[in-house]
C-alpha cells in the first residue's frame, strides 16, 4: 500500500512539475547513544545484569541516493524545489552494552555489516539549504562479537558457550526476533554548486536506530548455556557527511 502511495506521488508530480534526474553519493560518521535493555534471571544484590544501559557507540556508511527532482513554480520564493530519493549503501555500527554498572570494563560489543534500504524527502530552499525526513532498515548481512577477555558475549546462551564470534545472515535470523533494524532520520545539507548540475555537498543527520530484540527463547532452548530473559537494543546517533550530488538544478 505504501509503494502505491509513493508511486501515485511520483506519477502525480511528474505531471505536475518539471522532473529532472537526482544522484548523489558520499560517506559520513556517526556517534551514537546506546540503549539496551537485559533482565537477567540469576541476578542477585551484589551484581546485576539486569536492568537499563546507556553507552556511547560508532558508525560509519557510504551512500548512493538515487530518484527525482521536481522544480516548483518560479513564483515560489522559499523552496525551488523538492526531491524523492531512494537511499542504499553500506552501513558499519557497532554497539556496545556495559553488563555491570559498578564494573565498566565487562562489556558486551557487537559489530554489524548492514545494506542500507530506505527512502528520503527533501525540501531544497533557495538559498541551497535542504531538509529531509526519511526511514528505512538497516539490513545486517553480518555480525561480529568482541574477542577481548572482558567483552564475550556472555548471556546469550548457546551463542556464548558455543563459542561463537562470527554471524552470517544465518546466523543472525535465528538469533534476532526479527532480523533487520529500522530507522526514521532528520537530515540537514548545504549543497555548494560546482556547475548547474553538478554540487559539493556537506550536512549532518539525526539518527534514532530502533534496533533488535534478541530472540532468548531460541537461544535457551536445548542449550544448558547462561542466558538473559530477555535483552534489546537501540540507539540515537548525529551523523556528518560529505558527498557530491548530480541532476539537481541551481
């Protein structure tokens, strides 16, 4: 239902304004804010594992955005136009829990090789400002766990005593309740033009991953291995970025 909506949009627009050709591409960093939260049932006063986290996490993508530019009258003297993209590229996040809030050096660090899927809109102003709303997945292809001596990944049962550090996508559809992270982001760009179609562009985006639920009723069952009741993850991250933009016209 949504695809239909998007692509009576489009045909919409295209009836209604010029449409030209948008692409663009480029690289960006974030720093996160972790959110996990893990009820461990063999908690006692002394250490727990239970409870809520917050920690500080890294990613780092390269994009392609790829769709249409629709120019608006030129009686408008805000906006000159706005843009419908699709965005894919490559996604790296790594997330990291503190299982003790008294011991900080006994962590949990995930790494995660995601392909990004999502779609964007933007307003483009006239002074080549643009704001974007968008959403989509992150799709993790493969995973890694740490293999430093205080960061294992204890409390997954089997998956810890199993001893394993790597995850294909497997892998990681067993042990996730549902195997893909969705994502909503604000996005701020200014676009300096190299010529009337081709652009440098600069910008930052806010981020909020709402993450994965491991699935602890697969990973307990048949496996005498220590495991959480239940344990989730998400995270807010701001992001900055460059690339270089084509088919948007000044």
């Amino acid at each position: 239902m949504k695809l239909k909506l998007i692509m009576l949009f489009i045909i919409i627009s295209s009836m209604s304004f010029p449409a030209n050709f948008e692409f663009a591409f480029g690289g960006g960093v974030e720093d996160s804010a972790e959110f996990s939260y893990a009820y461990d049932p063999a908690t006692n006063v002394w250490l727990s594992e239970s409870g809520s986290r917050i920690d500080n996490g890294l990613s780092a993508n390269a994009f392609i955005d790829i769709g249409a530019n629709f120019e608006l009258p030129n009686t408008n003297i805000v906006l000159n136009s706005v843009s419908l993209l699709f965005e894919t590229g490559y996604h790296y996040y790594m997330r990291v829990r503190t299982r003790y809030e008294d011991y900080p050096e006994y962590k949990h660090r995930f790494f995660y090789h995601n392909l990004i899927l999502g779609v964007i809109t933007k307003l483009n102003f006239n002074n080549d400002i643009s704001f974007g709303i968008g959403a989509g997945i992150y799709l993790p292809l493969y995973s890694e766990s740490s293999k430093r001596r205080y960061e294992v990944n204890i409390g997954l049962a089997s998956y810890y005593y199993d001893g394993y550090k790597k995850f294909d996508f497997k892998k990681i559809s067993y042990m996730y309740k549902v195997p893909i992270m969705p994502y909503i982001k604000l996005n701020l760009e200014r676009n300096l033009y190299m010529s009337k179609r081709w652009t440098f562009k600069f910008g930052a985006n806010l981020i909020y991953n709402f993450g994965m639920e491991f699935d602890m009723d697969k990973l307990k069952s048949g496996s005498y291995g220590y495991g959480y009741d239940k344990y989730k993850f998400s995270s807010l991250s701001g992001e900055v970025f460059i690339g270089f933009g084509f088919g948007r016209p000044k």
